[in-house]
C-alpha cells in the first residue's frame, strides 16, 4: 500500500496539467505558444491542461502509455502499467478510459447532460452531473504527461530540435535531458521532493507549432529522493501522442447502462451549499440528507449555527395561587390523602 501511494505521489498527485499563469520574475503572462522563445513558455506549454487545449485544438483522439518501476531501499517493490485513450468531440462531448496493469480501469462517456461511468469489470451507470466533475476526469488523463514534466522541470533541459509534423500538423521539436531546469520550491505534502535527485532523463516533445500543444512526449527517465527515512526511487517511461486533430470523432453511448436513481434533494443541496459541499456529515451519516436530519454523529447540519438548538419551551412548574395580588408560590400542590368508604384513612 505504501509503494502504491508513493506511486500516486509522484505521478498522479502532482497535479493534471495547469493553465499558464503569471511569470513571478518578470512580471508578464507566460504564453505557450510562444514556446520557441524561451525555456519558461515550453514548460508552460507541456504543462498545458486540457480545456486549453480541447480550445486550440478541437475534436482530436489521444492516447498514453506509462510505465513505472519503484524501489524501496534499492529493493524492488512494485511495477505498473498504465494505458490512457482519450476521445473528445468539438463541443463537449468525451470519451476516456483508464486500464491499470494493478486490476485497475475506469472508463466514462459524457453525452451532453448525461455521464456514464464504470468501474473495470462493472456495469456501466448513467447519471447527472455537473460538468466541470466530469471534466475531472478527462483532466487525469491528458494530465498524466504534465504530471511527470512537473516532476522533473527541476533537473529537466529543453532544447529546440529542428521541426516536424504530427497528425497533420506542423510541430516544434525538442529534446529532453538531464540538465538545469526550472527549480520549484514544494510545500506541504510534496515538500519531500526539494531532495529530488534525477539520475537519467532523455526524450523528444513536439509541440504544435501555432498553439503550443502537446501533440507528442516521450521521455525515460529515473529519480530517487528520501522519503520517511526510507530512499525511494522510481524508474519510468512515457509515450503519448495525439493521433487525430480536427478529424470529426462521432461518441455513442455504452448499449448496456443502469440508470442511477435520481436525488433531487441531495442535487439541490450540492447546488445550495457550494463551496462547502464537503460537509463533514456526508461522510459520516451517508449523504447530505443525512446531515440534514443530524444522523452525522455530532456534526452540524448545513448552515446551522454552532451554538446548541434548544429542544422546545420547558413548561412552567404546576403552581398553587395565593391569595389575590401576591405571587405565586413555586411549592407543588400536596397529592390528595386516600380515604375509605366511611371517609378514614
């Protein structure tokens, strides 16, 4: 379990590729598809998300392979495989699928309203949902490629390799090797990478040449870094490509599906509450109407105040009236003395 989370770690929790953002040493807007004027604008463009890319390029087909070796200690520990495809329409319609050489897999279609969704070796299940959750997905799968390029921008040298083309397209390329790269400063949960050290690093990008797209990476490389006291060392080679750009690409839904029973409550709550929609209760009682009712072991219901909610007026204590004008007493009436047939006790 440990080597599967330092896996995830290193590869998958590093984040699906981001949107290019404000350069912090210069002050101006890092544009990839400037990508052949400086080392900053590359980066920006392998670390390119798919929205952005989905934009640039339209309907296109994708489709990965990575492989994973992972040593404890300089003891084997565990190898993987993962297979990515990835289909998408002009609009928003997707297709994606996920297999793990581990027993692995997911696999989803988005139609528009409606996702379908399994598990490996599942039924698939038809639902609704929001779209940027389903847009969650296809962002792990076009991510995989940016997560391991943030991993090694430290050590990682990108330089210009002539030109080419890729799926019709004209494309930039550059090789990658082990060199001075872009240092990035880790904090919290990944601040254990600022030991990273990478041994080998050699692979080719080709990058559309008009928008900065990714449209072919290949890298191999090998890292190591301590981690609980404990050296780590992970081994891997990537191979992705888009094999189709502006073709158009027709998604039908899965023949056999289950239709997931609509919650309108528990929808219209996700839709009121926002941004605190992880309520802690959902996770303990089993849903927001579970918190709802306060069956979330102690925790609050949404939007309730901290403070304790009082369980009703207590009635006032039976009184015996005096005499007229004085205050009533706050003694309880003696209970009546039973008495015999002939009036004895």
């Amino acid at each position: 379990m440990r080597s599967c989370l330092v896996a995830i770690g290193c590869l998958v929790l590093a984040g699906c590729g981001r949107s290019p953002g404000p350069d912090n040493g210069t002050g101006k807007t890092i544009r990839p598809a400037n990508h052949g004027r400086s080392v900053v604008a590359r980066l920006a463009a392998l670390r390119m998300d798919h929205r952005t890319a989905h934009g640039l390029l339209g309907a296109h087909r994708y489709r990965a392979k990575s492989r994973v070796r992972v040593t404890l200690d300089g003891v084997p520990d565990r190898a993987f495989e993962d297979r990515y495809w990835l289909r998408c329409t002009g609009k928003t319609d997707w297709y994606g699928r996920h297999d793990n050489s581990l027993e692995y897999g997911v696999e989803f279609y988005r139609i528009g309203d409606h996702t379908y969704f399994r598990h490996r070796y599942q039924r698939f299940s038809r639902f609704s949902e929001e779209p940027r959750e389903a847009r969650r997905r296809v962002e792990r799968i076009w991510g995989a490629q940016a997560a391991i390029i943030e991993l090694l921008q430290g050590h990682l040298s990108v330089t210009p390799a002539g030109e080419g083309t890729v799926a019709g397209r004209p494309a930039s390329r550059y090789n990658l090797s082990l060199g001075k790269g872009v240092p990035t400063v880790y904090v919290g949960r990944r601040a254990w990478r600022d030991g990273l050290k990478a041994m080998r690093i050699e692979g080719e990008a080709q990058v559309d040449r008009a928008t900065g797209v990714v449209l072919a990476l290949k890298v191999v490389y090998a890292v190591s870094a301590p981690k609980n006291g404990r050296t780590v060392t992970i081994t891997g080679e990537f191979d992705g490509a888009v094999v189709e750009v502006g073709k158009a690409q027709v998604i039908k839904p899965p023949a056999d599906f289950a239709v997931a029973r609509a919650r309108p409550r528990e929808t219209r709550d996700l839709r009121m509450l926002g941004s605190h929609r992880l309520h802690p209760g959902w996770f303990r009682g089993g849903g927001p109407q579970a918190a709802r009712r306060g069956r979330s072991g102690g925790a609050m219901r949404p939007g309730s105040s901290p403070r304790p909610r009082s369980r009703g007026r207590v009635p006032a204590p039976r009184t015996r009236p005096r005499a007229t004008g004085a205050r009533p007493s706050m003694t309880r009436r003696p209970a009546a003395r039973r008495t015999g047939p002939e009036g004895k006790p």
